[in-house]
C-alpha cells in the first residue's frame, strides 16, 4: 500500500450563477483592485488515502467526488493526487 494526498477542487459548472463570486467581484474596485475580474468561489477538500497504487487512489477519490464530494448536476471537480511524505 502506498500513501497519497488528494486535494479536490470543486467548481460550478459553466453557466450556473455564481452570487459568492458575483458579490465578491462587485466589491472590488472599491478596495483598489479595479483590474480583477471573472472572480469563481469553489471549495477545496484535501484528504489523505492508502491504495495500491496512484489509479486506485484517483478512482477511490473521483467516485467519492461523484458519491458525496460534489453536486454532479450543478458541480465539476478537478482531483489532484500526490505522494505523501514518508
């Protein structure tokens, strides 16, 4: 078995309103930043996994994003795997 940490970045699909980043774009230019723009919130889950190997790892991890993680209709996941320090 081999350690792996994951981080799952969740993000809305495009096309489905954003108010978190809406709000935040909107108040921007008031504290000077006047050149941000397109501003998305997501959430980041990092979590630590034992598999045999990095494809059993990323499947473990990807059907728990498809499972619990995620709202599949209304949010994509983008998983990123690494191997953990021994």
């Amino acid at each position: 078995m081999s350690a792996f940490e994951a981080l799952v970045e969740v993000r809305l699909r495009p096309g489905i309103a954003d108010p978190q980043g809406s709000t935040i774009e909107r108040s921007l230019p008031a504290l000077g930043f006047d050149n941000v723009s397109e501003v998305k919130v997501g959430k980041a889950i990092r979590l630590h996994i034992e598999a045999d190997d990095e494809a059993g790892a990323r499947g473990q991890v990807e059907a728990l994003c498809q499972r619990f993680l995620t709202n599949p209709v209304i949010e994509d996941s983008v998983v990123t795997l690494t191997k953990a320090a021994s």
